[in-house]
C-alpha cells in the first residue's frame, strides 16, 4: 500500500537575523502541502506549556528546542533561534517533516479532533489535572508532591505515566474522567499513551 505522506520537502524563502540571539538566524520556510489537517493534531498532540493554538486563524506556535516555530495552514513555517542555514535544513527535515507526518498518519487513522476537545484542552490547566491525579503526594512520580508533579506533565518536563498509582484501580474513575474531558491523544502528549494498549 502506498504510505501517506503529507510533507516531503520545503522551500526556505526568507533568512533574517535573530532577534534574541546574536549570530543567529530565523527563517520562513514554505512545506510543499498545506497543513489545515494535521495543526489540530500537532496541538493536541503537544504539551499544552510548550504549545500555543489560535483557532480561528488554524495557527500554532510550538516550543522546541528553545526555539518558536509556527506553523500556518497554507504550509508556511517561521522559525527563530537557529545557528545558520544547515541547523535549519536539519530541523526541517529531521524534525519537523516526521512530526507533520506522523501527525498526518494519526489524522487518517483517528480523524480530526472535535472542537470540544480543542476547547478543553485549550482551557486546560495544571490546577484541572491536579483533580484528577489520586492526591497521595506520595513522591513516587519523582516529585514530592502531586501539584508539583501536575505542573511539570502539563510543562512536558514529566510523564503522566510516572505515577504509577493513577493506574490502580482504586483511581480507575478518576483516570477515565480525565480520558472523558481530555481524550486519550491528548493523555498521550502528556506522556500516557493508551492508544496502543488493548
Ligand atoms: S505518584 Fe501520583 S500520587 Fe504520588 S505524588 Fe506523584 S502524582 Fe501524586
């Protein structure tokens, strides 16, 4: 069967300097398909501290790798904080191609996401995780306490995963509420990937 691809190259149609770093560069690169598709997916797919989704316009502003990238519909790409055009060729291809098409895979596999679940998510906080962890502030997660903890998934510094307590079924409620409100591909950004358990 054919794979599906979305993108396959880019175009780099702008290099300006960098306004934070001296030396460095930003650029706006052009991806050889639109991106309508998968920016929801990209979004709901990312931690909500390192990801900023303006809905109306299908626009997202990604953290990565202390850089800003945004990524427009039409397929245009701004980018900042890169030391120079091959650091640019590089994070294209090996970074943000793969992101965009493992996002397309997703897509035809699961759709798009409802426009209820973008609006929770982006109404979501670390205080509206915080609910649903099982509040032992028992420090098995790495952090001493589940606040601590709820900030740091929602940051994507921690795993959800790490606490191995919300899997007992003692919090079985709590965790399908927080798959009712949130959805399991956005669980999966915060590091608990249900998807691919049966
Ligand atoms: S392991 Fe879970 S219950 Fe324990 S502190 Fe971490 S988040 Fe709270």
């Amino acid at each position: 069967m054919e794979e599906k691809i979305l993108v396959r190259n880019f175009e780099i149609k702008e290099i300006l300097p960098c306004l934070t770093t001296p030396g460095y560069i930003r650029f706006v690169a052009q991806a050889d398909n639109r991106l309508d598709d998968v920016i929801p997916i990209i979004f709901i797919q990312t931690p909500p501290g390192k990801a900023n989704y303006i809905q109306k316009d299908n626009t997202l502003t990604l953290r990565m790798f202390n850089r800003n990238v945004t990524l427009f519909a039409s397929g245009k790409i701004g980018v900042t904080n890169t030391p120079d055009v091959n650091a640019a060729k590089d994070f294209l291809y090996n970074t943000l191609k793969p992101l965009i098409n493992n996002a397309y895979k997703d897509f035809l596999k699961h759709g798009p996401p409802s426009k209820d679940q973008i609006k929770a998510i982006k109404k979501s906080s670390w205080m509206e995780l915080y609910k649903y962890l099982p509040g032992e502030n028992c420090g098995e997660c790495g952090y001493p306490i589940c606040s601590s903890f709820a900030v740091a998934v929602f940051q994507g510094d921690a795993k959800l995963s790490q606490c191995k307590l919300l899997r007992e079924p003692k919090y079985n409620s709590k965790l399908q509420n927080l798959i009712d409100k949130f959805g399991r591909m956005f669980l999966a950004s915060l590091g608990l990937d249900l998807i691919n358990e049966s």
